[in-house]
C-alpha cells in the first residue's frame, strides 16, 4: 500500500470513529444498534469463512513430518513415450502415458496459523498434477506435452485466494514439485513433508537413471 493511499485509508477510519464517537453521545440507541449489527454481521463472516477451510480440509490429506505421499514406476513404450503408473499413499493406482524424458509431479500444501493452529490442525496437502518434461530445450517448448490433473477443483479454493489476497489464518505453500528421469523399470518413493516434495529411487534402474543425469 502507496503512503498516499495509506493516508486516505487511516483519515477515513479516523474520521468514522470521530463521527462514531459523536453519535454515541446524541443518539447512544443508534449507535448501540448498529455495533449490535455490525457484531452479527462479523459472526456470520466469521462462520462461513470457518466454513470454507472445513470444506478446502476435505479435500487435502493430513501431513505430518515427513510421509511417502506416492510411488512412482515407469516403463519404456517408445521413444520418448513412457508408460507411468503412481501409486497413492491409500493405494489407490493411476497409470497413464507420459511424453519427454522425464516425469514431474506438483503438490498443494496448505498450513495454519492463529487460533487453528492452536488447535493443532496439522497442514494439509494434495497432488496436484503428474507432467512429462524434456531435457531439451527446444523441446520443451515444442514438443507434445503430457499433464495430467491429480484431484478435483475446490470451492471457493483457499489456497488460490490465499496467494492473491493474503488470507488470515491459511497459507498456501507455493512451488512444491520434483522431477525424476525416466528409465525402463525404474521406480521412486515420492516423500513430502511441510517444507516440500522429494523423490527417492528405490530400485537399481531407478539409481542408475539418476547417476547418468547426474553425470
């Protein structure tokens, strides 16, 4: 906020508790009214705001220290097409055909903070997307892209508001993705935690993929 508009803001709330405070004295009833009003009014605010973080829970899982949230295996079907196959936390399995030279997953994390933190809500996150990428530039900006959607659209979407307007209470952690070379037969552990996403190799042609991209 510019200091000009930051000056027009504070002399209009100066002015409306003057003016507030005035009336008390002439017209205390009135006045006692509409702070009655104005403090049903902030309930009902309060209330469905409540609301809309009970129904953007529902739709994320618990996260608490760090967690295996999915495993992802490939499969070679032919140049530069992969047979992909993640497997949730809940075992649940979705398997599709991903294009490039490597796979990237993204993640929603939500936090809390104030009185919901008090009560020891713990953050909240979802897999959003599962995506092909190429290690060539030109490519990447070229090539056929595969990306496929992981969960449902929410509304209204905290986290999406969050980012634009600054909610109280909700921080939506943005940037969580990781991404992993693919490899005939290779597998990762997915893990996340509040600070963000990793993938683990945990077979040989998972480890030799990522030993020649190192290289």
């Amino acid at each position: 906020m510019s200091h000009d508009l930051a000056t027009m803001v504070i002399g209009a709330l100066g002015a409306v508790l003057v003016i507030a405070g005035l009336l008390f004295f002439l017209r205390p009833r009135w006045l006692l009214g509409w702070l009655k009003g104005m403090a049903v009014f902030g309930v009902i605010v309060l209330g469905l705001y409540a609301l809309a973080i009970a129904v953007n829970l529902s739709a994320y899982q618990s996260l608490e220290g760090m967690k295996t949230v999915a495993t992802i295996s490939t499969s070679q079907e032919g140049e530069q097409i992969w047979r992909v196959t993640l497997e949730t936390a809940d075992g649940t399995p979705t398997v599709r055909t991903l294009r490039g030279d490597q796979w990237q997953i993204d993640a929603r994390i939500i936090r809390f903070a104030g009185p919901i933190r008090w009560l020891g809500v713990a953050p909240g996150y979802r897999l959003e997307r599962l995506g092909g990428r190429y290690t060539s530039l030109e490519q990447e900006r070229s090539a056929p892209r595969t990306v496929i959607g992981l969960s449902d659209a929410t509304w209204p979407d905290l986290w999406e508001l969050d980012r634009q307007f600054n909610l109280p209470f909700v921080e939506g952690v943005y940037g969580n993705a990781t991404f992993m070379p693919m490899r005939d037969g290779a597998m990762f552990d997915v893990r996340l935690s509040a600070s963000g996403l990793v993938a683990v190799p945990v077979n040989e042609q998972a480890r030799a993929a990522v030993q020649l991209w190192d290289q």
